[in-house]
C-alpha cells in the first residue's frame, strides 16, 4: 500500500503466518489440502493454498490452534492466493476469540524470537554469497 492510500475496509486485518487446512468435500469423503494464512479480520482473510477454486466457490478452512472451522465464499483470487469473506463474521468482541488471539500472538512472538538467531545467520550467509558473486562478476569482466 502507498502512503497515503485510503483504505475502504469495514474490518482491520491482522498480519499472520498461520497454517490451515482448507477442507475440500468430494461427494461423501473429504480432502484437506495444506494452506498458509496470511491476513484475518473479523470478515474474512487471505491465504495460500494449491486448490482449484474460483471467486463464487465456498471454502472451509480449519483452524488447529485453537480448532475451528470457519465458512467463506471466495471473492478474489491471484494465483493460488485466496481473499475469502466470511459467511458471518468473527465476533471479534467475543471473550474466547481474544484469549485465543493472545494466546496466539504470544506463541507467535515465541516462535519469531527462537528463530531471529537462524534468520540473523541466514541474513549474514546471504551478504557474504552476495559479496562473492559481484567479485565473481568483476573478475568474470577482466
């Protein structure tokens, strides 16, 4: 989003990196296909999956911590990104949906600090690969 961009959303969304499964029913058995979920509001979400739906279809997610399954219906797809609406929204107000947000804003705190020492690593190989593959390119031009 550029500065300065008005919004028009009737819910704020919340960053995630949250695995799901989105539920795909075949006749009387059901398939669930690993996704990633990205964005969550009271309203909707956004999230990954390798399914083959289309804005109009119904989707169904679950939730393992804590479980849930919610209902949408697909209103936008870029690639294998899906921006789901919820057939009734989230009652954000509701006791047990904020404990269970803390309790996942916690333990995805917990897991971001226990991985920062592996990301730092990752960010430091990645400088030193970089750093040889412009010596490679200017010894390549000699």
């Amino acid at each position: 989003m550029t500065q300065g961009t008005i919004t028009n959303r009737r819910w704020q969304r919340h960053q995630v990196d949250l695995p799901v499964q989105v539920v795909l029913l075949n006749g009387a058995s059901k398939v669930l296909v690993p996704g990633r979920l990205a964005e969550i509001s009271a309203g909707g979400m956004a999230l990954y999956a390798g399914v083959p739906l289309q804005p109009g279809d119904a989707m169904e997610v679950e939730f393992q911590t804590p479980y849930a399954r919610v209902t949408g219906t697909i209103r936008s797809r870029t690639g294998y990104c899906f921006g789901i609406e919820f057939l009734t929204p989230l009652r954000i107000d509701d006791r047990a949906v904020r404990t269970s947000l803390q309790r996942f804003q916690q333990k995805h705190r917990a897991y971001l600090q226990e991985e920062e020492p592996e990301v730092s690593r990752l960010h430091r190989k990645l400088a030193v690969l970089w750093h040889a593959a412009q010596m490679l390119a200017v010894m390549k031009k000699h």
